[in-house]
C-alpha cells in the first residue's frame, strides 16, 4: 500500500484502482483466456467504414473537426444522439442532450453536480466499478441496495431510505444500471420501475440512470426507460463505446431543465469541448450507416457467445453455485458455495491460463468473497468453451483447499 503523501489530499485518497487493471498483466500472457474486461468486439464494427470516414471529414471538413467545437456538443451530433435513444423508445430533447467524452466523464460532472464531499449515496449492490472510483475520489458515502433476479428490489430501496432519514441522512442521488447491469448482468423488472422512480420522487432522490448495453438485448424487447417515466427526475446516461467502439471516447447525458446549464458548464471546465473529429464520426454512424443493423448483429454475436460460456461452464460448476442468465449485455455473475473465495479461485485459475474479476470490487464492503464477473463479449466462443474448461481445472484444484 502506498503511503500518503502530505501534499495529496484525502480525497485523492478515495480514487479506486480498477480490478480488470489488476488482473491485466496476466490477462496479456501468451495462451491467456480473459473473461475480464467488458470490452467490446471490434470486429463487428464498421472499422473500413470508420476508416474512410475519418480520412473524408479531415479532407473535407478538416478546418471544423480539428478545431475547438461546442461546449455542449455538435447539434448534427446531438440530434443523432436523440435519434439512437428513439431506437430504445426513448424521448429526448436535443437541447437537453450534453456530449461528453464518455460516459465515464458524464457520470463524474453528474456526480459533482449533485453532491457534495461526504454526502450519502444509493447504489445496486453489486454495482459498476468505474462508478465506484468516482464515488471515492468524490469523498461520498456509498449506500449498497439488494438486488435480486430481477433487479434492484424496491422494498429494500424503500426501507434503507427509511433507515438513513433515521440517521439524519438524505441520499443525494440514485445510481442504477436497469439494463443488462454490470456487473450481474440481470435486468430490471419492467414491475419494478415505475415503483423505483416513484420511491425516489417521494424522497427528493434524484436518479442517474447509465445505460451503455440497451442496445444489446439478445431478444427484441421494450425496455421502459427510467428516464422517460420521469424526464424531471432522472438523468440519463449513454455511451457509443459498447455500440460503435470506446476508443472514440463519446457519451453523453440526457438532462433535465434545471441540470443543463450547470452541466455545460462543468463539462466546460473539465474538456472545454468533447473531440469535434469523434463527434462528427458517430454522426455519420448514425446519420448515414445503418446502425441498427450493426447494433442487432453484435448482439447476436454476444448472444451466441453467453449460450457458449453458460453451456461449458454449468456442468463444471461446484453443487451449489449460482449462474445468472443474462438477456443482452456483456456479462454473467457467478456465486460460489459457502466456504469458497474468489481471491483463492483466481490464483489457480491464473495458472490454468484463464482470468476473471473477483467479485468483491463491486460490492460493499466486506461483501462479494465468494462472487465473481465472467466476460462474454471479447472472446468467440470456441475459446470460452476452453475457459470455461479451463476454470473447471481451477474449480478442481480449489476445492481441494475448501475440503482441507
């Protein structure tokens, strides 16, 4: 552990390293299967498209896309961006709608907007880990709600609100993940959302609602945005980095009223403009690609990738494990018996030539020892058949250590 130094102050203290970073040295060995990283596969993406769209805009356009842009974003950008949320039925305002660079970067202004240092927060349990660091470094009070099969569960939103109004302690935000969550990968009930923003209404809780994987549903569905139940009351996170690729660094938020100005200017302060050049690329994506059609293969792609790593992996797995079963996204979370660690489980699993992410790095604390996430989405399928088998050597050897 480093030691502090005086000029650092304590909230810089709080920034969390990343747990995929901790397992990647030994995610990059030659013969390594990484079921780690939630990264997307980048070859279902318009990559020769991507190419000669690059080379066209700076050829043509190179005076505007190389340039300082807007603070709140490209307008040709912006109404794209109304039109891929319109793809999930979601309604937006292009006037309400701020470009960032990634959404990482819209989860960290949101935050700052709306809370202070030592402010208390509501959080899935487990949740995103990227999340997580930006709690910390804002100095936050992080509050973890049970989820189940299907989600955040209400009550138990409803009661640790109760709780916290006993210790004097107004939550300042709800941060949720209601589609394909990471980690868990389970969706929000479609029962339960309008209890969720209606819970929250009633407390003054406002709710950032990230939702990078809509997008990817195995199966075509409707999925009731928590942002288009209430526009007022939830703020509403989107990325092209599961959808497009994370290297141009696009997202955005999807504000209410009384948030834009403030979150323009925040974003202002933190890039002056998010990149004209990767903007006006996921543009043309939009505008002229036909990006449903690319979206719906991926998905299917990951699809048959999740049936290929829970079809290997379920008869290896220790009596008594639990398995989620994804509908769209990137991941599957899988619970251990009693008696089993991650952290014992990821060493063998390292000497076999497979890795994962330990589940205790997106959950409370003291929580998630016998948990973990399994990445579906880089990986073709004939190699997570081999890392299924190759954790089933790792669940052997394990166990061996639990029985003693």
């Amino acid at each position: 552990m480093l030691t502090p130094h005086p000029y650092l102050t304590t909230r810089s203290h709080g920034f969390l390293p990343s747990p995929v970073r901790d397992v990647w040295e030994a995610s990059m060995r030659p013969g390594v299967i990484s079921l780690a990283g939630g990264n997307p596969d980048l070859t279902l993406a318009p990559l020769e498209w991507l190419a000669d769209a690059s080379a066209r805009l700076i050829r043509d356009r190179g005076h505007e896309v190389l340039q300082y842009g807007a603070g709140n974003g490209s307008g040709g950008l912006r109404e794209s961006i109304v039109e891929l949320m319109a793809a999930e039925h979601v309604h937006a305002d292009a006037a309400g709608i701020q470009v960032t660079a990634g959404s990482q970067m819209a989860l960290d202004i949101v935050t700052k907007l709306l809370c202070e240092q030592g402010d208390t927060i509501l959080v899935e349990d487990p949740t995103y880990v990227g999340a997580l660091g930006v709690f910390g470094g804002a100095g936050l009070r992080v509050e973890h709600v049970p989820m189940d099969a299907d989600g955040l569960v209400p009550e138990a939103l409803r009661e640790r609100i109760r709780h916290l109004a006993g210790e004097g302690r107004r939550p300042r935000m709800l941060y949720t993940i209601p589609n394909f969550q990471n980690p868990r990968g389970v969706t929000l009930a479609e029962s339960r959302r309008p209890a969720i923003v209606e819970i929250c209404r009633e407390a003054g809780i406002p709710i950032v609602e990230d939702n990078p994987y809509g997008m990817l549903a195995f199966e075509p569905r409707r999925l009731t945005s928590l942002h288009e139940l209430d526009p007022e009351h939830v703020v509403y996170l989107g990325s092209f980095s599961k959808v497009l690729a994370p290297g141009l660094r696009v997202g955005w938020a999807a504000a209410p009223g009384w948030m834009r100005r403030p979150l323009q200017l925040a974003s202002e302060s933190t890039v002056i403009c998010p990149s004209p050049l990767s903007q006006a690329l996921a543009a043309d994506y939009v505008a002229h690609h036909d990006f449903r059609g690319i979206i719906a293969n991926a998905a299917a792609v990951y699809r048959e990738r999740a049936t290929a790593l829970r079809q290997a992996l379920v008869p290896l797995l220790p009596a008594g494990s639990e398995l989620t079963e994804p509908t769209g996204g990137f991941f599957t979370w899988l619970t251990l018996p009693e008696g089993w660690t991650t952290h014992a489980l990821l060493d063998a699993a390292i000497d076999e030539h497979v890795v994962f992410v330990p589940g205790a790095s997106f959950c409370a604390p003291g929580e998630g020892a016998r948990e973990l996430r399994l990445a579906f989405s880089f990986e073709t399928p004939e190699r997570l058949a081999e890392g299924a088998r190759r954790l089933g050597l790792a669940f052997e050897r394990t166990a061996a250590s639990v029985a003693a």
